[in-house]
C-alpha cells in the first residue's frame, strides 16, 4: 500500500469528509483544488478501478453505441475516456466542481454542464438512454436519495448504471433504496454485485445497473 502525504494528497481531505450541511460546497471546493492532481491519484496512487468496471458493466446491458449517455459527476472525465474506448460516441457530463469539468474537456464530451449541488439535474424528464455515476455515492457526497434524479432524466426503457463504495452501502440506506426501487416497479434491477473499486485502498464498491420502467 502507497504511503500519504497528509499535506497534499486531495486523497486525504476525501478521506476526511464527513456528511455536512455545507458538504456541497467543501466538496466543490475539494474538487477544484483536487483537479489538476486527480487523474494521477487515480491511476497510481488509489488505482480506481470504478470507470472501466462501470463501462464494462454498461456493455453488458446495453449495445446501442449511439445511445445519449449522461456521466452525472463526471469530474475529469475519465468515464468518457472509456466510453470512447469502447465506441460509445454520445455522452454528456455535468459536475459541480468547475476545475473537474474543464479537465473533462479533453475526453469527448458532447456536452458538458455545471451540476448545482441540492438542485435538480439540469436536464428534462425522460432524455437520456444511459445514465451513469461513478464515485459520487461514496463517503460525504451523495445518498440514496440521489438515484431518484438519475432516475429522473434517463428515458423509460433506458440504463442507469453506479457505483456505491462499500463503507456507505449499509449505513446510508442504499440496500433498502433500491429493493423498493425494485419492488414498486420503478425499475427492473438487471446487475448487483461487488467489486474493485480503490484497488490499492483495498476497497470495493457495489455495481448496480437497472432499466428504468
Ligand atoms: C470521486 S469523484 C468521481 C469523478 C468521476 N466520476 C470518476 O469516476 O473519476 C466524485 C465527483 O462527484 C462530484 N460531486 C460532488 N458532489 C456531487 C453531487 N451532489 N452530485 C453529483 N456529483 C457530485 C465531484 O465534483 C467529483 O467530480
């Protein structure tokens, strides 16, 4: 396992979060000051493994590679790269943190528009094929409640694919959520299951993938 530098590594102060009321803006402001380091974090240091499970995860469940796909927090876009690796060629993404998002620039985005942390997605009902998030539910970010808007803007019919760090998964309500997404008939749950997620932090995630009724 890597050692930490306590004083610089943008690992640290996401270790750090704790949910808060003024979480939104701490974390935007984590973000932008995280930007320029992030992809190197995630790479060599914490070796996120949750963009290309997620991707892979995405084929699985759906084959149309022209399908308009939202990345709701997309950070730098890393989720994009591998969208385009895989021939996905229609993708959008949103996120609150402005620095996050110029990164994302370079990763063939169609669109790219700011998220207002507590505020509905600004996209319409029902537009997108695909919609993707990947590390936002996760320590001091988001709750169960945030796959209702992901819910929300993906067409019926259409995929809706996340990831949930494990140390969040029980104590945030996430198996309860999405059993009574199941059950009401609000989705078709297609893929649950555990996976890498932090590979040098030794932490997993759980990998959910439904189709929107
Ligand atoms: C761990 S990063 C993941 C970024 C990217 N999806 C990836 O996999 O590399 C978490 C991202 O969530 C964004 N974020 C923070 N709060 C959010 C919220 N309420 N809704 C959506 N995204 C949020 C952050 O700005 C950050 O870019």
């Amino acid at each position: 396992m890597r050692e930490k530098n306590s004083k610089s590594d943008g690992i640290d102060r996401y270790h750090n979060l704790e949910p808060t009321t003024d979480a939104g803006k701490k974390l935007s402001a984590i973000y932008d000051e995280w930007a320029e380091s992030y992809d190197d974090d995630n790479d060599n240091k914490l070796k996120t493994v949750s963009q290309p499970n997620t991707v892979a995860m995405l084929q699985r469940h759906c084959t149309n590679l022209n399908s308009h796909i939202l990345d709701v927090g997309c950070g730098t876009g890393i989720v994009g790269k591998h969208l385009a690796v895989a021939g996905f060629t229609n993708y959008d993404g949103t996120d609150p943190s402005t620095k996050m998002l110029k990164h994302a620039e370079n990763h063939g985005y169609t669109q790219l528009f700011p998220l207002d942390i507590g505020q509905a997605l600004a996209a319409e009902d029902n537009t997108y094929d695909v919609t993707l998030c990947v590390g936002v539910f996760t320590h001091g970010h988001v709750g169960p409640e945030g796959i209702d808007e992901l819910i929300r803007v993906t067409k019926p019919g259409g995929t809706i694919c996340f990831t949930v760090n494990e140390g969040v998964w029980d104590a945030s309500g996430f198996p309860d959520a999405i059993e009574t997404l199941t059950s009401s008939n609000t989705w078709i749950l297609l893929e649950k299951s555990k996976q890498e997620y932090m590979v040098n932090e030794g932490v997993q995630a759980w990998y959910i993938a439904a189709r929107k009724c």
